[in-house]
C-alpha cells in the first residue's frame, strides 16, 4: 500500500449501476479515497461528474498513468471480470471483482496464479453473506444446531424482462453475461457453497420460455445435486416472474430442525423450529440494490470495503477469498455441464 496509515485509494474501471455503487462506498468510508474512475464512454455520458477524481477511457491507460492506487475496483461486463483483473494485478493493484470472477475456472485460476505471483489480494463480492440472516444461518450450523443435513431446496424467482434486457446491452451475451447463474443467481451459489460445501451427481432442466429474442441462454432451470459433505439439493430458478421479483429463498430439512429464510433476497427467517434453541432476535436486513426497473441483491457493498480496509491494514481475514469466489464458478460450470434430468 502507498500509505500504510493512510487512506487506501481505490480506482474503479466501469461506471455502470454497480461501479457508480463501488464509487459511492468508497466516498462515504473515511479510510478510503478514490482518485480514478475509467469508462469506455465519457464522464458525463457515464454520469459520474460528481465525483472529481482523474478520469479515463481505457483501463491500460489509467494502469500506465502516474495516478497511486492500491486497488482496482472492476465493475465491467461479466466476459471482461477476467481480464480487467489480470491487467490490474500485473500493475501491482489489489482487485475488488464484482461476480462472477469469471466465466470459467480456469479463468479464475489465472487470476489466482497471478494474485500468487505478485503477492496481493483478491477480494469477491459477494455481498449476501453479510445478510443478518445469511450471518444468523452460518452460526447455526457451524454450531451443528441442525444435526444432520437431509435436504436444502433454493428458490430463485426473479424478473429480468426487455427493461433489463435493452437492444445494444452485454446483459443476454454469452460472451459478455455468461448465463443467468453468473449473473443473477451466483450469489445464491455462493451463500450454498458457502454454508453447505461442495456438490455432485448433478442433473437439471433448462428452459428458455420468454426470452428467446433477448437472451442467448436459459431463462429457468431445475437442478437437483447431492452435498459432498451429506444431504441431497435443489436449484430452481428463472427470471420470468412476470413484472417484479418473486423470491428468493433456501429450506432447509434436518436432523434436529427446519429452518426457511425467504424474502425477495433470502433476507428474512421465515421458519426457525430447531430443537431445544430459541432464535435471537436479528438485525433488520439492507433494502436491495435499487437499478431502475428492477432490483438486485442485499444492498451490503459497504461491508465488502470495510473488509479490504481490514485486510490491506493486517486487521481482519479476508471474508470472500479468491478460491471461494473460483469454487462458485466450478459449481455453475458443473451445473451447465450437467446430464438432462431423466423423467
């Protein structure tokens, strides 16, 4: 770091509704600073003349200037994430990597070697974890409250129509988007891997059923899986809930309780019957991130900088690590991989 007492400073290359996210968390957090945005079109096109910091059309550009940072922020397109965090540890930056980290694992071991190489950190953004109720799950079972894992089903049911999907946006390319795991439904991937482990013995369905003209894959899937670590799993998702979002939710079925913690977001505990515990009573969970037309996951942003503060001042662990973040993309690769559910 430049000033290892002193503000961190942040760089951020894409200014879409995440980066202008990115750039608003960094303002409001006094241990940080930002000196530099980068954009492909103009500051004013991008909307973000309210922040007076250096500005760029390139990312190479921005990395060769004289401008100090300490970590490039990428909020570019999905099919870029892998790239754009390859080119800043090259130059020496820490990255923050909005999801997926990248479209393939082998892409997200590219950037693993290269974190190695020259020494910095990775930090993923997967900001549903600092959900109460995501933070309120993981005590519970590492606490093995639960007893033995029988069965998890994840529902994902959200809108993502032609306000989403305009003429002319990466949002729908398979270079660019990837699929709706990687883009939608990556952090509710996560959360699973994250409190449950790995999985195998896949099988799925996958549909497209109104988004033919706008998407170059699936709009809904059925999955279903076995926990490496005990129990049996499903995925169900789609983002054809007609106008708004339907929910997002996990039920969990164990040896010593059910637990369900639904909501639009996974941000409310629906069910607690757990044997013998009494649940406490938890913090209220953020708003969702508000784009437009539509809305997105748990508005936690600022729990992710505040954690690479930590970690780049040797004060905490990092919380989503690089391998964390490769292990979710393995999980979709996996998925899409899958032989077709036989009925």
């Amino acid at each position: 770091m430049n000033n290892n007492n002193g503000k961190i400073k942040f760089a951020v290359v894409g200014c879409g509704h995440i980066g202008k996210r990115h750039a608003a968390m960094i303002a409001n957090n006094s241990e940080c600073e930002l000196v530099a945005l980068c954009d492909t079109r103009s500051k004013e096109e991008a909307g973000v003349c309210n922040y007076n910091v250096q500005f760029f059309n390139n990312l190479d550009t921005m990395l060769a200037s004289d401008i100090a940072f300490d970590v490039l922020c990428i909020a570019t397109p999905n099919g870029l994430h892998e790239e754009h965090s390859l080119k800043g540890l090259k130059a020496g930056k820490n990255v923050v990597v909005e999801k997926p980290m990248a479209l393939t694992k082998a892409g997200c071991e590219h950037i693993i070697y290269e974190a190695l190489h020259q020494h910095k950190q990775v930090f993923c953004v997967m900001q549903n974890r600092y959900s109460p109720p995501s933070v309120w799950l993981k005590d519970v079972l590492r606490r093995n409250l639960l007893g033995k894992i029988y069965m998890v089903q994840i529902n994902c049911y959200w809108n993502r129509d032609a306000r989403y999907y305009t003429k002319g946006n990466w949002h729908g390319t398979k270079e660019l988007d990837g699929g709706t795991l990687y883009t939608q439904f990556s952090h509710f991937i996560d959360i699973m891997f994250w409190l449950f482990g790995d999985i195998s013995n896949i099988q799925g369905r996958f549909r497209n059923f109104n988004h033919e003209s706008m998407i170059d894959f699936e709009d809904s899937g059925f999955v279903n899986f076995d926990f490496v670590n005990g129990g049996m799993g499903s995925i169900n998702y789609s983002t054809s809930s007609w106008n708004v979002n339907l929910e997002s939710s996990i039920t969990i079925i164990a040896e010593n309780g059910t637990v369900k913690v639904g909501g639009q977001y996974m941000n409310e505990v629906e069910v607690c019957n757990i044997k013998d515990y009494t649940m406490p009573e938890l913090p209220p969970s953020n708003p969702p991130n508000d784009y437009g037309p539509y809305k997105g996951s748990a508005a936690n942003h600022h729990f992710i900088f505040e954690n690479v503060v930590e970690v780049l001042k040797g004060r905490s662990p990092i919380t989503t690590n690089a391998l964390e973040g490769l292990k979710v993309i393995e999980i979709i690769e996996k998925i899409y991989a899958c032989k077709p559910l036989k009925l």
